[in-house]
C-alpha cells in the first residue's frame, strides 16, 4: 500500500502517490471524467481503451466492485489515477474491492495524487499523454513515453470489438420476455447497459463484430440496426464507415456517440479532436425541436463539423455548454444518433426515451406485427 | 405565464430551532434576482436582524409581523400581482396557504408563484401526499393520518410498532418523534396533535436505520428538471435531517442506487408542479434496493442552503428566477461564467456538515435527538477526503478544546459497547472514538448505531493516526499524513507532545502548509471565476494572493444562543463597506445557513474554521511578498463576528497579525475584571460592587458586604454552570460548592445585583468623537439577560438627566478606552435620594446584537460607519458628530423568541443567561402600537378575551397585584394557584383556584393548561433552582402547549397594558416611512 508511483505527462508534469492496483506500468492518453459516481461502470466502458482515466470525484472505490454493474468483460482502461481508494468498501453487493479488481485484471492505479491539479492541467493544456510507473524515474518515463504510439493513430475498435456475435442473454433474473423486434448492434465498444435497456424493452439484442460487413448485417433480418459507442479515432474507421454507408436506407439506425460520428462520416461529414473531451454525468444538452434541456452522460473525445455535414443530415442537439454538436438526424431516411449515452451507466437515465424512440421507428419502418413463439 | 411585474416576499420570520438564517439567505438571494430580473420586490419579515430587510435589497421593505391581517393590508396597499411563498421557510408556506385561505390572494389577483397554493397543500397534508405518491408509483412507507389518539392507537396496530409520529404543518418536525411502544405512541401523538395547527398527524410505519438520502431537485416552467446534489446522512433515519451529520455527495451508493433516487426525484417535482426548488428525502434499505419516499418540501429549506453552499449552485435565487418565468437554460451559472444554470454541480471535493446544539447552554435538557430538531444552527467544512472534512467541522463548533480527542470522563470506557451513549444523541460522534480507542470493532459499532460502516473505517482511520502520532517520532511524512487527515496543530501537540506552536512552526520548516481549492461547481472542467476556496493538503494552490488593498472580516460560525444571525448581518455589511472604500473584502465563516459565505458577497470567501490555526494559514496565504517592503500581513476585523471573532484579537494579534479598529489591549481590557474596574474607577463612573473569589467563606464575606441578591457567574466558560442571581448564603454555599468542585483555578465573579432599570446603548467610537445613535430601554429589569429582554428605542421612560449621564459615560468611556469602531456598553439605573444612579454593567468593544435593530430604527448604518472609521474616515469625514444622534419620531421594540417547544428538559424562566434563539422587531409611531406589533410577531400577544394563570412567588405579589388587576379589568379570567389565588381573593377579584400539587388529583395547573382552559400563564420563580419542580411543569407545560408563558412581571405588565389599551390599531408602513414621514 505505501509503494510509490509516479504519474508522469508528456508534458514533463510529474504527480507522485502511492501504487495500488497491479503492480505494473501503464501508458496512455490521461483523460478526467467528472461524474461523483459509477467507477465501476468508467473502467468497465470499452469507450476508455487506450486511456488512463482520472475521476475528479476524489474518493473512489466507496462501494466495491459488484456483479450487477460491469460494462464489459474486463476493464478497459490503462490505468485510473486517484485522489483516494477506498480499501474498506462497504456495500451489501460488493464482492471485492477495487484494488483486488484492478489487481487481478493487471491494471496499475495511482492514488493520493493531486487530481484536481491534473485536471486544471488538462483543461488548459489539453489532454495528453501519459505513463503511470512505479519503477522508472520521470525523465525514463518521459522518454518512453515519446516512443510510444500516439492514442489518435491506434484503431481501439479493433481491440474491443466482439471477435464472434452473440445474443444478449439476461444476465441475472433469467426471464425471457417475449420478442417484439430483433436489433442488430454493431459492437463498435458498446457497454452492456444498451443491452439491458433495449432487452428490457423487448428487443431481441444480436451482437456483431465492428468488422462484419454489411451483407452479412443484413441477412440476420434485423428489424433495426444499433451502431455502438467505442473508443478512438472516428477518422481511423474507414471500414465501419463504409459497412454504414451500405446501411443506409436499408433498415432504421440508431447511433451512440461512435456511432454518431460514423453515421456523421458515412455521410460525409468530418470529425475533430476536442481539447479535453466530454467526459462526465451532467452534461446539458438542447434538443434543437422543442428546446428542451436534457442531462446527459458523456464520454467522448472527438466531435462532428456541424459544418460539414450534408446528404440530408442535420444537428437535432447541441451541448449547452460548448455548442457542439449532440445529436443528427436524417430528414427523411429512419436514422437518428446522439453523441451522449442514453444508456448514461454512469449518469443520469433521463435519455432512456431515445431507446423508445428507435422501437417507434423500427415498428413504423417494419410495420411488424409479429410476435416470437 | 406572464413575467409579473411585482412580487411579495414573505420572510421566515424570527430565528427558531428549525428556521434559521438559511431563510435570510433565501430571501437575500431573491430579491436580488428580482432586481436583475427588472420585478420590484416587496418584503415583509418580522425579524430586523436579516439582511434582507435592509433597504436597498429588496425595493420596498416591512419589518411586520407576519400576519394574515397584516400581510392582507401590506397587499391591499402595494397590489403586488405575484407572491413568492417558497422562500421564508414554513413560515411563509403556511402564511401563503392562509392568505389563499382569507381569499385575499384572489381579492387582489396576487398569484403564487413557483409553487402553487394546491402543490403545497399535497406536499403538506399527509394523506394528499401519500396519494399523490402512489398515483406516480412511488412507493411510501404504510401510513395514514389521524385526527384522534384513539385513531393513532387503531392505525399503529395495523402497521405494527415501532411507528413515526409527523405532525402535519410543523417545522423542524415539531412535536414528532417514533413510538416503540403503546405509552411512548400516546404521549408522542398527544404532543403532535397539539402542535399541529390543523391537528392532525401521520402514523408511520418506521424505518428507522435505513439509510437517509436527500435530493435538491428544480425545475423550470418548460419542464426541464436538474438535481443541484444529494447528499447522505451519516445518522441514519430516525434522526431529523436537521440533527444528523450530513455528507454531500452521498458516499455509500452506488451509481445505479443514485440513478434510481434521482430519477425518482425528478418524477416527484414534475408531479408536484413545482416551478423552483424542492427537497425529497429517502430511505434506502442498505440491504436492498427498496425505497420509500418519505418527505417533500416544496421551497427552499434548509438543506437547499446547505446544497448551495456545497456546489456553488445558488438555488434560490435560479428558484426565484425561475418562479418570474426563466428557463434554467437562460440563467448563467454565476460560477463558471461560461456555462447555464441547466446542468448538475460536479464536486471534486466531499463536504461534512455537523449541527450545532443548545446542550452547552441548556445542560438539564434532553440530548437524545430523534425526529424532533434541537440544533439550532450547524457549520459546513470542505475537504478532499472525509477525515479532513469532519475533523474541520468539529474545529468550526467552536466548542473550546473539544476535538474528536474529547471524551466524557462519565463514560465508562473499555471494550463493553454497551457503556457508551450509542442512542443517538450529540455526544454520539465521540462516544464511537472513545469505543474505537478500546478496541470496541468497527462491525460491532455499525450493528450498533447503524451508522454506515463505511463512516465508521473513516473514523477508525482517525484513531489508527492518532495512535501512530502518540507512537511514532513526529517525522514529515507523518506530519503530512496527519494534516492530510484533518487533524489541527493543537490535536497533533496534544498527541505528540509538542506545543501547538511547536508544531506549527514544525510544519514550517518542512514546508508543509495548507493550500485552497476553489468550489467551482464543475471539478475544474471550465475556468470558473468563483472567488469561493477551502483549505486542503494537496499539492496545488489555486489562491494566489489578493492584489492592493484588502482586509478579512471574520465571521461568527455556527447560530448558537447568545450568538445569532445579528453576527452575520454585520459582517456581511463591514465586507461591503470594505467595498465601497477601495478595498476587498475576505470573508472567513463556517457556516453554511448564512448571506456572508455566499460567494458573491465578498472579493473572496474562504470557508474554514474560525480558530487561530486556520485564520493564521489564511492570513499567512494572503500576505504579500514585495521587494521594498518585504512581507506585508493583511490586517483582519474581528469587531463583527461575536465573541468567537473578539476571541481571535489576542492570538493574532500575538502572532504579529494587524488588526483593524479598536486593539486588542482595548478588548483585553474590557473584558478582564480587574483592570476593567480600575479603569472605571480613574474615570469616576460607578459600578455595581463585586469581586472575584476562589472560596466558598470569601464569597460569604463578600455577599455580606455587598449585600444580597448578589449575582454569580464563573469567569471561565463551561457548558451550563451560567449565571445566577442569589438571593441568600445557602443558595450562595449551594452555588459555590458546585463551581469549585469543577473548576478550582479560575475564581468566580460576585455583584451586588441591582434590580434597576436596564439601558443599553450601542456606539461607535474613531478616537476624536463617540457617536450613540440611540439608547434602548429594556423593559424587563436588570437580571434578566439582554439578549432576552425586550429593547425599547428611544427610551421612553427616562428623565433629560438619566440620558445625559448615559451618553456622557459613554463618550468618556469610548475615548478613554480609545475605541475605534462598535461598543455596547449596558447600564442600570437606580432610584436613590439625589436623583437616580447610573451604573455600568459592562461594556463590549464589539459589535452587539442589537446593531442591525438600532441600525433599522435609527436609519445610522452603524457597521458601515465602523468600518470606515478603522479604515480611517474619521466620524467628522463621514458627517457624523459626537454625541446622541437625532431621535426619531417612532417606537421601535425588540421582542425575544424562544424555541423551547423543542427542547424538552429546559426551564424556561428568564434569567442572567440567555436562552432565546432570535428576535423581532416592532415598529411604530407609539410605544402601545409597537409593542403590540412586537408581542404579535414574537407570538407573545394573548387574545382580547381569555383566562390567565398566575403562580406568582411570595416575593413578588405585591408587585403582581396591579397586572393582575388590570388583567381582570379587561375581562380576563383568572386562575391562580393556591398562594397567588389567596391574594387575589384577599382584594375581592374573581379567581379560580387550581392546584400546583400534580400528585394531589385533577384538574391541576398542568391539566388546565393542557387542555386549553387558560391561553397565558404568569409564573416567577422562587429562586435558586432546587424548589422549582412545580413551577419548572408549569412552565414546561406553557412551552410545549405553546402558550405565552411570562416569567417576568415586566413583560406581563407590558403585555396587560397592550391588552388594556386596545392596541390592535397600527400602521402598516413601509421600514423608511416610519423615519421620513411621522405619522399620518
């Protein structure tokens, strides 16, 4: 619990605190996520490959880890920065505590640094590269760092997409619905909780790898498609925006944060870093239509050029704060995304109507009536 | 809806247990948001020591007292077209609701605004909520409500005990609590079915030990819905949220318990319709995740303050703006700036909130808590980690020495759970770090009290670093790691055998000092403007120095007796005449309730304990290095935040830190005996004769010489040894036996007690010229303490040559003393054969808390002259003279108030020590029409036509015989007990005799005074405190049935008077009016 470690940015900032975790060094971009809850959820969002997560909520780990909130099979993240982990949880679910967790998935963590002043760095300075270490001096991890790739030019989908599909089965009280729809996602980096919510809705939930192309999408009849969120670079995914292009028109799409960005590109529309990100569980965001406030659940570094966008797109949503762009349409085809999470894990559930929304679409797009069984 | 162009505020009235400074807060916040807002707002509050009643905050100003009658004619004559209830506490719900009730809100077309009259209707009436509740899904505990004892006892068979017990329209949950039993169930639902004014109460099924959580919920009229913060009690349910320790954010839940509650909360606000702020409090199961909703208020409250000074998000006044017709997405974030008030704080920081107690003052009163609120205040401390936040909040009580180190040798330690006080009660905190230092586990004390166990590792942290400090050589990692945990420089000598200074200076030398973190509503996502900060042992400082001129105003920390709002008022005011001469102004204070730690009050505000540790860290943050003057100290005011600022003079003064106004040799004199009398005595100006003694046959020996009664008080403080007054050598034996036995070094100070006319007057003083801007007459005489009498400005009753000798005393005394700034000085006047004698009781070199009330009836903006004159504008400069200030042509009188429906255990009976908790004010052309504006609004006034109890000591019946004449002249029943009713018999008036013997059959005066025969009771006391059994249920029985109940003949002779002479006719003016124009 007393070992030293080092969080090092590219910028020659250098945060010491203790290690806990794995003992192990991690490299990656160094993004803050503002949300006071769901550290569970953050290291579980395959959203975060790549990165090395720091929680501005200076106490971390209150509750445990539990069984009933993971976002993924593993974590994701490279490495979580914190102020303080909680070694004593307390919680009815908890099964272990997050240095365990972090510990038996090999992943460092740094705690007992100054969190709040990494983040005003990022802030100002952006978000940056960085390596967490407790065995090299500043100026070796400074110099490591400079070799390493740079989290824009590495494709992460690849790294967290499904390698074969599956059908999402209720995890925990077992009971089989009935059917309405089928909906096929594309596993770009998606977080279980789209599942849970469009599963408790009554969709059957089919899983497909981020590289299935689009014939293959389509001869499992899905009644509507699902283009997941995911980590990196949108201008990185060529391949996925090309499978999305030959959706287009042939079955209602609803897209989540990458996928915002790959229906964006699909129509031509381009991408640009933000400086620091949206990452976070109390972003405002206006629906253009009726000018109406939603809180939102955020993780996302890149954004779309409202400017560059055509072929029948347009912005239906704006971030209050900053004014970029959070939702698309399409003004005839059945296609809608939203950059922010409607699925919120962590964060505010007040989206999940964006869920209904894309069942009303399928069902006024399908016309189906059918029934399962 | 349209935007109003108009609006009336209702204020909250005085301070109660319950409804404190929160609501001046409130208030201030939205009359300032009506103002940006281009509404012209209209106040009316009773209680002049607010900020808000100050002209120039809202745009017309009542001090009145806060009744449908008056209110009705404050609209009538200014046609408001909009009320806004939700921001004077219950107070204003409940007058809103009668205003409604009397029609005159629809006579008038004054709409409500933000909350509709039906929403608070359902949020109120039980049984409405309920069905509201279950109408939404929501799911609510088992209850119904209940009109009868007899209903109760049905209704609780049904739902199985233990149940609550929730008045309906009560604050602070009076008259509630739970029932583990049928005999607890009876006496709980007779207390609450009396205290609630529509009789009627919830029966409950309880869930005492779930988890406790709050959210502060609002929503605009376009239906977007935010939550400002939740926040986790650390005492769980069945303690009132006002008495629990509070931790903001919640710690204990998980993202998707919190997304339940939240999403729970917005559904609750859309269905109420509330257009502004609301509280929803739930219960969590910490085994499952049931919930139940169990209260909504739909206003402003206490924990929406809190919340506001948590995250930087003002909820009253985005609530006032939204109640005018704003959109949360057109109201900037006065934060950031940048951004709108549509988004939710972010904190990267935890805060602990502790409540404060009357349990120092009031020693015989019950201390366990329950659902029924005691405190009277709280104090608020940020930090980054829980140990830090709470270890500075205990610092923030102001509760002398006593740390989380602090343990009550009564206590039987050891490893036994069982012999510590575990039920919940104010001790509790340190009673769980008394059991962890035995080795008493942390499981066993979270089955216990179930207290989270979560809290209770923080707190075994806590004892694990005391241990290593006692254990381990005090290195600078070790020390680093204690100041990370919050402990003090005092708490770290005790343990590691050093000075505090020792220790301090330690810390210097490795560099190891505090830095300040900005509030900022957004963990440092935006560059945010907020000049708000905290203290914390991190890496980065974020507050740079205040560039030029500038000083530091401390504030008065947490609302305790004897210490209220007043404090506030005043530093708030010195912050803005700091502004208005050129310089910043820094604001340090504890408390959370308050208009002084809003953040846009000052330049800048640092929220932290007021004790030498932390005034120091911030004085030293603030001084400036320059090359040719080498570090320059920022000076800091300590005339303005009560005894707890005064008391910080010596020691910053010791530590080479400047202060501004009056020096702290001046306060040293006025404060110590000894060289106060002699400095007196040069001046040829008389005081009452006394000494200090340390033994029980030097105190007979002086009593005998002075002669009795005598008054004692000890010269150290100590929680409820007070003064008193003694009437003879057995009480005086009875009282020093006591007074030694705990404390042997300090000697205890004996007066003659003069009986007298009581006169205070407040001053300022610039060296060259003392300016009295008014002298009050206390209506009760000496020995009954000011801050519980009532003051009548000017003084009516005193001759051209009492006035003279008054001000010249107090000219003399201010330049001799060299008093730059406030003083108040008290004197006594006594009757004697040249004339009358005047006498100097005390003199305080502060401001008192009577400033902002002779402020308001003087128009001399007392605190703003004061800090001009330290900052050096002479009087002269100011256009001020030496001497009494012009008399106005009005009668202002404070009136006292009392929360002790609240505090079981308590007695009463007003004496030397102070036991109100707030004040009115009544204004008008005559003494008659003041008073009773004053008696009303203090809930003093009895009806025109009635019954009366009289149980008057022997001692004071001649004196009682012409109140209780003119009593009966106005067609009072009277009831008297046995001694009192044979004197009233002996003159031939009609009386009722009743029994004070409780033991000897019915009905018996506690009986009549249940069951509402008599609406007043006179009783003085005996003296000495042991006799006092019958006379104490009397006066319990008067509290808790909330009648007026008059300890002092002088008040009850004021308040015949005001009976006799018809006094329900007064004006309804606004405050300037009555200084402008005279009466009509």
């Amino acid at each position: 619990m007393t070992k030293r470690a080092i969080l090092v940015l590219e910028d020659g900032s250098v945060y010491e605190g203790y290690a806990f975790g794995a003992e192990a060094n991690a490299h990656g971009e160094v993004v803050f996520n503002t949300s006071m809850m769901g550290y569970q959820e953050m290291l579980t969002d395959p959203s975060y490959a790549g990165q090395i997560v720091v929680p501005t909520y200076p106490l971390i780990g209150n509750y445990g880890i539990n069984e009933q909130d993971f976002e993924s099979n593993k974590i994701q993240v490279r490495g979580f920065v914190v102020r303080e982990e909680c070694y004593q949880p307390n919680h009815y679910l908890s099964t272990k505590t997050l240095h365990q967790y972090l510990a038996e998935s090999g992943i460092p963590g740094i705690s007992g640094v100054d969190t709040r002043a990494i983040t005003r760095r990022l802030r100002s300075s952006g978000v940056m590269m960085g390596t967490i270490t407790s065995d090299k001096t500043p100026q070796e991890a400074l110099e490591q760092l400079k070799e390493l790739p740079r989290y824009g030019e590495t494709d992460f989908v690849k790294q967290v997409t499904t390698d074969a599909p599956y059908q999402w089965e209720p995890e925990l009280h077992g009971e089989t619905s009935e059917s309405l729809c089928k909906i096929v996602v594309l596993d770009c980096g998606l977080k279980y909780s789209i599942l849970r919510i469009m599963h408790g809705l009554g969709c059957t939930m089919q899983v497909v790898p981020a590289t299935m192309s689009a014939d293959e999408i389509l001869s499992l009849k899905p009644d509507g498609i699902l283009l997941s969120p995911g980590p990196g670079n949108p201008e990185l995914l060529d391949y996925i925006v090309d499978t999305v292009k030959k959706l287009i028109g042939k079955k209602p799409i609803m897209g989540i944060c990458m996928g915002n960005q790959l229906i964006a590109r699909a129509f031509g529309a381009k991408t640009f870093k933000l400086k620091f990100g949206h990452r976070g569980a109390n972003h405002p965001v206006r629906d253009l239509s009726d000018g109406r406030i939603h809180i939102t659940a955020q993780n996302h570094g890149y954004a779309t050029d409202p400017d560059s966008l055509n072929g029948g797109l347009e912005v239906t949503h704006i971030n209050l704060n900053d004014g970029t762009v959070e939702g698309l349409r399409h003004k005839e085809l059945p296609i809608f995304s939203i950059q922010y999470h409607s699925e919120a894990s962590p964060g505010p559930l007040d989206n999940t109507y964006l869920f209904e929304k894309f069942l009303e679409m399928v069902r006024e797009e399908s016309k189906w009536i059918k029934v399962k069984q | 809806m349209s935007k109003p162009s108009k609006v009336l505020i209702i204020g909250s009235g005085p301070i109660v247990i319950g409804q404190a400074a929160e609501f001046d807060y409130a208030g201030t916040q939205a009359c300032k948001a009506m103002r940006e807002e281009g509404v012209i707002s209209v106040l009316v509050n009773s209680n002049p020591a607010t900020i808000m009643t100050d002209e120039g905050i809202a745009d017309i100003v009542y001090i009145e007292p806060l009744t449908v009658e008056m209110v009705g004619r404050i609209i009538e004559r200014e046609r408001p077209d909009g009320l806004l209830p939700t921001l004077g506490g219950q107070t204003g719900l409940n007058l809103a609701v009668d205003l409604a009730d009397a029609g005159i809100l629809d006579k008038y077309n004054v709409r409500s605004l933000g909350t509709p009259i039906q929403t608070i209707r359902n949020a109120e009436d039980r049984e409405l909520f309920k069905q509201m509740l279950i109408s939404i899904g929501e799911p609510v505990p088992d209850s119904a409500t209940v009109n009868t004892l007899k209903q109760a006892r049905k209704v609780a068979k049904k739902i199985g005990l233990p149940v609550v017990i929730r008045p309906a329209y009560t604050l602070g949950g009076t008259g509630g609590g739970i029932a583990n039993n049928w005999k607890e169930l009876e006496r709980v639902v007779t207390i609450g079915l009396a205290t609630s004014p529509i009789h009627q109460v919830l029966i409950e099924q309880s869930v005492v030990g779930w988890k406790e959580i709050e959210y502060e919920v609002m929503r605009d009229g376009a239906d977007n819905c935010i939550t400002v913060c939740n926040m986790e009690n650390i005492d769980p349910m069945g303690v009132h949220t006002g008495d629990s320790i509070v931790v903001a954010p919640s710690q204990t839940m998980t993202n998707r318990e919190h997304q339940m509650l939240r999403t729970a909360s917005l559904k609750i606000i859309r269905a109420l319709g509330v257009e502004g702020g609301c509280n929803i409090q739930f219960a969590l199961d910490p085994n499952s995740n049931n919930y139940y909703v169990i209260e909504v208020n739909p206003r402003v409250s206490r924990s929406s303050a809190l919340a506001s000074k948590a995250t930087g998000y003002p909820i009253a006044r985005v609530a006032a703006k939204i109640a005018v017709g704003k959109r949360l997405d057109e109201i900037p974030n006065a934060v950031t700036k940048k951004t709108m008030a549509a988004f939710e704080p972010a904190l990267d920081y935890l805060v602990v909130k502790i409540p404060r107690w009357p349990f120092d003052k009031f020693a015989s009163g019950d201390r366990v808590i329950g659902t029924q609120m005691k405190a009277t205040g709280e104090v608020m401390a940020i930090d980054r980690c829980f140990e830090a936040a709470l270890q500075k909040a205990i610092r923030s009580l102001e509760f002398g020495k006593r740390s989380l180190l602090w343990e009550d040798r009564k206590w039987e330690m050891g490893t036994n759970i069982n012999s510590y006080p575990l039920e919940p009660n104010d001790l509790r905190l340190w009673a769980i770090m008394a059991a962890l230092r035995r080795g008493v586990t942390t499981e066993e004390l979270a089955e216990r009290t179930k207290i989270d166990l979560w809290f209770i590792n923080k707190l075994q942290n806590i004892v694990g670093m005391e241990k290593q400090l006692l254990s381990q050589p005090l290195t600078p990692e070790l020390l680093w790691q204690a100041k990370r945990l919050g402990f003090s420089d005092e708490q770290i000598g005790t343990l590691a055998d050093r000075l505090p200074e020792q220790v301090r200076q330690l810390r210097h030398n490795w560099n190891i000092r505090p830095v300040y973190k900005m509030v900022d509503t957004c963990a440092a996502e935006f560059d945010a403007a907020t000049p708000y900060f905290y203290s914390t042992y991190e890496e980065e400082n974020e507050a740079e120095s205040l560039q030029g001129d500038k000083a530091v105003v401390i504030g008065s920390g947490p609302i305790r007796i004897g210490q209220g709002i007043e404090f506030d008022y005043c530093s708030v005011h010195s912050a803005w005449a700091l502004q208005e001469s050129g310089f910043k102004s820094i604001m340090v204070n504890s408390n959370p309730e308050t208009v002084s730690t809003d953040f846009d009050t000052s330049d800048r505000l640092y929220f932290e304990a007021l004790d030498e540790e932390s005034l120091r860290d911030i004085l030293e943050n603030e001084s400036e290095e320059t090359e040719s003057w080498g570090n320059i100290p920022t000076p800091s005011i300590v005339q303005f935040g009560g005894q707890t600022a005064i008391n910080l003079a010596e020691p910053l003064s010791r530590s080479g830190m400047p202060l501004l106004g009056s020096s702290a040799e001046v306060i040293d004199l006025a404060e110590d005996r000894r060289r106060f009398e002699n400095f007196l005595n040069q001046l040829g100006i008389p005081q009452p004769p006394g000494a200090g003694v340390t033994s029980v046959d030097e105190a007979l020996g002086i009593a005998k010489l002075i002669g009795y009664p005598v008054l004692v008080r000890p010269s150290y403080v100590l929680g409820g040894r007070a003064m008193e007054i003694v009437h003879d050598a057995s009480e005086l034996i009875r009282y020093m036996s006591l007074a030694i036995e705990l404390d042997t070094k300090h000697p205890v100070l004996i007066d003659k007690y003069l009986e007298g006319k009581e006169v205070e007057v407040d001053a300022i003083g610039d060296g060259e010229r003392v300016l009295i801007p008014g002298i009050m007459e206390h209506i009760e005489r000496a020995g009954v303490h000011s801050g519980d009498s009532m003051a009548v400005y000017p003084g009516v009753n005193l001759t051209e040559p009492e006035i003279e000798t008054i001000v010249n005393y107090a000219i003399r005394i201010g330049l001799e003393l060299k008093i730059k700034g406030l003083m108040n000085i008290q004197f006594v006047i006594m009757p004697s054969s040249q004339g009358s004698l005047v006498y100097v009781l005390e003199v305080n070199p502060r401001a008192s808390r009577t400033i902002p009330f002779i402020s308001k009836v003087t128009g001399v903006p007392m605190v703003n002259v004061a800090t001009k004159v330290m900052l050096g504008k002479s009087l002269k400069e100011q256009g001020y003279d030496t001497g009494l200030w012009k008399r106005q042509n009005l009668v202002g009188i404070k009136a006292p108030v009392f929360s002790m429906s609240k505090l079981l255990g308590v007695d009463t009976y007003l004496g030397p020590e102070m036991k109100s908790t707030g004040e009115v004010m009544g204004i008008d052309y005559t003494f008659d029409a003041a008073l009773a504006k004053a008696l009303l609004a203090a809930g003093l006034m009895l009806l025109p036509q009635g019954a009366i109890l009289f149980s008057v000591a022997d001692r004071n019946k001649p004196e009682a015989l012409p109140i209780i004449r003119k009593f009966s002249s106005v067609g009072y029943k009277l009831y008297a007990t046995e001694g009192t009713a044979a004197m009233i018999e002996a003159v031939g008036l009609p009386v009722k005799m009743i029994s004070k013997k409780l033991s000897e059959g019915h009905p018996n005066v506690v009986d009549i005074i249940n069951d509402g025969t008599v609406n007043g009771v006179v009783n003085t006391v005996t003296g000495g405190r042991i006799p006092l059994r019958d006379g104490f249920q009397i006066r319990r029985a008067a509290a808790e049935k909330r009648i007026p109940c008059f300890t002092s003949l002088d008040t009850a002779r004021a308040v015949a008077e005001a009976l006799a002479n018809g006094s329900q006719i007064y004006s309804a003016q606004p405050l300037p009016d009555y200084r402008r124009k005279g009466p009509t």
